[in-house]
C-alpha cells in the first residue's frame, strides 16, 4: 500500500520563516483542491505522521510552513530537533451525486485515513510517533 503514494514536499528546518520550516516541492505542486492522504517519513524512512486533507496544497504550503495550533507546532518541533520530513501523498479523487435535487461533492479522505493507520498499527502495534489519536 505504502509504494501507492507518491513523493509531494519535503519539509525542513529555516530559520527564514517565523515558524521555523520551509517546504521543498521537488515537482510541481498540486492545484488547490486535491483532496489526499498523507505519510511524512523521517530520514530513516519511517513512517512518523499519517494524516488526510480536503486541499493537499494548503495543508503544506500554508498550515505545516504558517499556521500554529497543536498539531503544526508538534511536527515543525520534530523536523527542528530530528530532520527532514519526506511527505508523500496518494491523491483521493472527489465524487459528487445528486442528493435531494442537489449536486454533493464528497470525497472518502476521513475513511480512508482510519483504514491506512489501522493497518500501520496492526503492522506495528501502535501509531505512528505524530499521531497523537486514532480515528
């Protein structure tokens, strides 16, 4: 499952931002409004993080590398103390279907997170070090 995703960002110490990291797009990154899965990997190549997004684009280039809240302060903490992050991303596509005469747009992102970390916690008993809660 895991060779199914697909190397997006890498995110490393900066002291050129306030927060403290910079991300490095070595490919064009996705328009707005991919919706994806993702896995940030340490430089031993394990898996730290498993996360999902409704806009792959944002998430990095504006929440991981700007905004502070718990979640963003616990991962640029870890790539200032232990290294770069590589993210890698499987892209989930966006359905829609006409609901009650109204055209719904959905994408199975939350699902499909829950499904891939519990299969990296039945493969290796626990979550991975930045994820803090099972879903």
């Amino acid at each position: 499952m895991w060779e199914e995703f697909n190397h997006y960002c890498d995110i490393y110490a900066c002291d050129d931002y306030k927060q403290g990291v910079d991300i490095h797009y070595p490919f064009i990154p996705l328009d707005r409004g991919h919706h994806g899965v993702y896995i940030m990997r340490n430089a031993a190549g394990e898996i730290v993080k498993i996360g999902c997004t409704q806009c792959v684009r944002t998430r990095f280039q504006t929440m991981y590398k700007h905004v502070r809240n718990t979640t963003n302060d616990r991962i640029r903490e870890y790539v200032r103390s232990n290294g770069t992050l590589t993210v890698s991303v499987y892209d989930v596509p966006t359905y829609e279907e006409e609901i009650l005469g109204h055209t719904v747009r959905y994408t199975p992102i939350h699902s499909l997170e829950r499904h891939i970390i519990q299969a990296y916690k039945d493969e290796h008993g626990q979550l991975p070090v930045l994820n803090v809660v099972s879903r």
